[in-house]
C-alpha cells in the first residue's frame, strides 16, 4: 500500500468552485479534455463519441441539479417557485489531504506529492484494480476503457508548471477557459492567497466533511438572492450550508453518500 506525506505539503494547490456563478456551460469539461488528450500522462479515450453507446474518460464533469428550500416565513402560493434555482455543481478530484486513494493502492500508483499535495497516478504502475475508485467519495476517478488504467484531474500539472509558457496561463485548462471566472486556483496553505481569503469571505465548505477526507478544493455557496413577491426588496433566505445540516450541498453530500 501507498503512504502519504508524513509532514504536510508546504503548499496545497486546489480549486475554489463558485456555485453561485458557474453556469453550467461546460466549457472547463471540453477545454479539460482537450488539454488532458495531448498532455500528461497520456490521451484520453473516446469510443463511437458521435453514436451510440458512447464511452471515455473525463476528468472534470459538471451536473445540473434544481435546488429547492423553504421560505422562513408565510407568503404567497407564488413565491415557492421563487425559492428554487438551478444549480450547476462542477466536480473533479479534490486532491484531499488524508486521499483514502492513495493508500489503498497496491502498486504505489496513486501517490502524493510531498512539494504541493497534488495526487495523482503514475499509470506504468497501474493495474487497474479499481481500489481507489472505490475509496474516493466523491466520484472523482474514470477508469480509461482503452488504456485499462485510471484517470483522474492532475490540476494541469504540466501546465502549472511550464516556464515556457506566459505566466498568467500557467493555470488549469478548466480555470482558464471558464468564462464566468467561476473556478479560482491556488494555494490554499498560504492564508494571504486569492483562494484563501476566497474561502474566508464567502465561507467556503468542503464536499461531504463528515467523511474525513479533508478535501483541498472548497465550494463558494450560491448566494442569497431577493424575493420577487415583495418587488425585490426583501430578503430572501440563503441555500444552507452543509454544516447547517440542510441545503443544496448537504444534499450533494447525502447523493454522493448512496
């Protein structure tokens, strides 16, 4: 089996993921594919992509839910349609601190790396034993049906690290290209970071925290929006927060359970 760090990484280089301003185009999944094709580690597959029974590996997917919660208090019949939204809920590995993956690993093919966290899999080792498929909660890893090994979100470690390329593009394929700037990257060790004080201001949560992953990436919870019975000028109740025990990423938590 796989050990983790010892120590901590010095950095922890993440995503911080805005549910309130992603909108679902999936241009970070097309741009993480066509990226992942060509770079590290190796292509992605894509079997009959334009008939049927079409089958691959992706990286980076987005889901599509609508989200309901109550009104905190009587109002017109009306408003319960005002108290849903759409939310689109952008999902990849979350690079956790204790990645369950890693250690149940027989090979040594998943493993941390001990300068920034990032986990990733050395696929020359990989036997394809679905263990850490199984350990990940979250869903985050694709068995590759052409290669027969695993795949997973690198965080574009090719590119985040490539001198030779401008400085501000030496971030995530899915970062890049997300037009609404719904998708931040950085390192969440340094508290003075982008990321961090992103996480502090808007309260930034992990994905399912009562399973002890201690996941890297954080979600930004859709904000309050403004009731329309009243002509927008009353408040109107926030989405809870997991840790509240009720909302939409508490009921993300308790799908990714099942």
């Amino acid at each position: 089996m796989t050990s983790l760090p010892k120590t901590p990484p010095p950095k922890r280089l993440g995503l911080v993921i805005d549910l309130d301003t992603c909108v679902g185009c999936h241009a970070c999944v097309v741009n993480c594919k066509e990226w992942n094709t060509g770079g590290y580690p190796a292509p992605l597959s894509d079997l009959t992509p334009y008939g049927a029974g079409q089958t691959g590996a992706w990286l980076n997917r987005v889901h599509s839910f609508e989200a309901h919660y109550p009104d905190t208090e009587d109002t017109a019949a009306e408003s319960n349609a005002d108290n849903s939204r759409t939310v689109h809920f952008p999902k990849s590995c979350l690079h956790c601190e204790d990645a369950h993956c890693v250690t149940v690993c027989p090979t040594g093919a998943s493993y941390k790396r001990v300068e920034d966290g990032i986990v990733l899999v050395q696929e020359d080792l990989c036997i394809g034993c679905g263990l850490c498929a199984w350990a990940c909660p979250y869903g985050a890893r694709e068995m590759d049906p052409v290669g027969g090994v695993m795949k997973k979100c690198t965080l574009c470690i090719d590119r985040i690290y490539n001198e030779e390329i401008e400085e501000a593009q030496r971030q995530p394929a899915c970062v890049n290209t997300c037009p609404a700037k719904a998708r931040h990257f950085g390192d969440l060790a340094d508290p003075a970071s982008e990321v961090s004080q992103l996480v502090a201001k808007r309260g930034g949560v992990d994905l399912m925290p009562e399973m002890g992953y201690r996941p890297t990436n954080k979600y930004l919870p859709p904000r309050p929006r403004r009731n329309s019975y009243d002509g927008g000028t009353g408040p109107k109740a926030p989405l809870p927060t997991a840790e509240a025990g009720g909302g939409f990423l508490a009921w993300v938590d308790r799908l990714l359970s099942d």
